[in-house]
C-alpha cells in the first residue's frame, strides 16, 4: 500500500509543482511539458521500485544507518536518482 501511495501522491506533486515552476518560468510548451512529466513521474517510480528489488533479493532492510527506520539513505535517494538520469538524457534530447 506505501507503493501505490507513494506513487499517487508522487504524481499529485509533481504536476502541481510542475504547473507552479513552468507557470513562473516558462521553461516548456505544453506537449514538452507533458513528456517531461510523465517521464519523470515514471522514472522515479521505477528507481524506487528497482532499488527495493534489489533490497529484497539480497534480503537487506536498511541501505544504511544514517536514517534508521527510514530504509537508508540510499531509499530517499532513489527516486531522484533515476529520475535525474532520465532528466539528463530529456534535456540532451530536447
């Protein structure tokens, strides 16, 4: 249930934030907009399904110490991490 929680309200939040940055700073047309969103909103869901695969496989409940109970550090940063790639590769691209 975390998983599709985190996933809804992943998509709820970046389209609104979206909205807000691209509505101040004009950085996209709406059809570029629409792409970079769902691109993210995608590969930030897959890094974070990838890395519990991951976890689970090599039967590891924490990546490390530094946040306990919080699954690591590395499990806050594996949205951002997949998600940056595929900005990286967007922005090239576009």
């Amino acid at each position: 249930n975390k998983t599709f929680l985190g996933f809804f309200g992943g998509i709820i939040l970046t389209i609104i934030l979206s909205f807000i940055f691209n509505y101040y700073f004009k950085i996209f047309n709406l059809g570029s907009f629409i792409i970079f969103n769902l691109l993210i909103i995608l590969s930030s869901f897959l890094g974070d399904i990838y890395e519990s695969y991951y976890k689970r496989i090599s039967f590891i409940k924490d990546s490390s110490f530094f946040l306990p109970g919080h699954g690591g550090l590395f499990d806050r940063l594996d949205s951002f991490l997949m998600a940056i790639i595929f900005y990286l590769i967007f922005n090239l691209l576009v």
